[in-house]
C-alpha cells in the first residue's frame, strides 16, 4: 500500500530494528516504546486491522500471533509474562493503519491499560 510506514519496513525501505523475521510476518522494535520490550509484529502483505482482514487470512493472522509468542521468547520476558495488543480504529488508539500486534513485556504491567 502506497504511503504505508509499515509496509515500506516490511520491504526492506524503511530502516527498522527487526527481531525476527519470515517469509509472511516480520517484528521489529516500536519507535516509542511503552514497556521495556516492546516489539510490533505485522504481516507483511497490508491489512488495514482485524476488521479489514478477509476470508482466508485466518492462517495468515496465525502467523502472526505465532512470531509474537516467539519474539516473547526471544526477548526473555515469556516467563515472567507479557502482552498482546492489536488497536483497531482511532478511538483504540490504532495510529498505522497496518495490521500489528504490541508484545508488550519486562515489568509489570497495568489494567486497565489507559
């Protein structure tokens, strides 16, 4: 998608601190972290968020849960807990309009969030 900061990293032209990478899904350190570890994991072909995803990317968005999961332990805070977050829609806070996924780790973290 033309103009998209997320799918420009995902092709290699965006400069990005990635973590882990394949074929479909790539994780790369957030610019403005939140938490100790805060890595966004995204598939590499554009979806806008979980509501613009179509029949069929079922698979796809498994992959991209899977590397999360990964990137948890890769970064050593699988143990100790973390968490997942995907915001869709402005009002979430959805600031990219590509589809990612927050591991968020290495303290303790709030609820609500806010």
């Amino acid at each position: 998608m033309a103009g998209c900061i997320f799918c420009g990293i995902a092709r290699g032209e965006v400069p990005a601190k990635v973590v882990l990478e394949n074929d479909d899904v790539i994780a790369f350190h957030d610019l403005d972290p939140k938490a100790p570890t805060h890595v966004l994991v995204i598939p590499r072909r554009h979806i806008a968020s979980i509501d613009e995803m179509a029949d069929g990317d079922e698979a796809l968005i498994g992959r991209v849960f899977a590397m999360a999961r990964d990137v948890a332990r890769d970064q050593g805070v699988q143990e100790g807990g973390y968490r997942l977050v995907t915001n869709i829609g402005r009002n979430a806070g959805q600031s990219v309009d590509h589809l990612h996924v927050h591991v968020l780790g290495g303290r303790r973290l709030t609820w609500p969030p806010g």
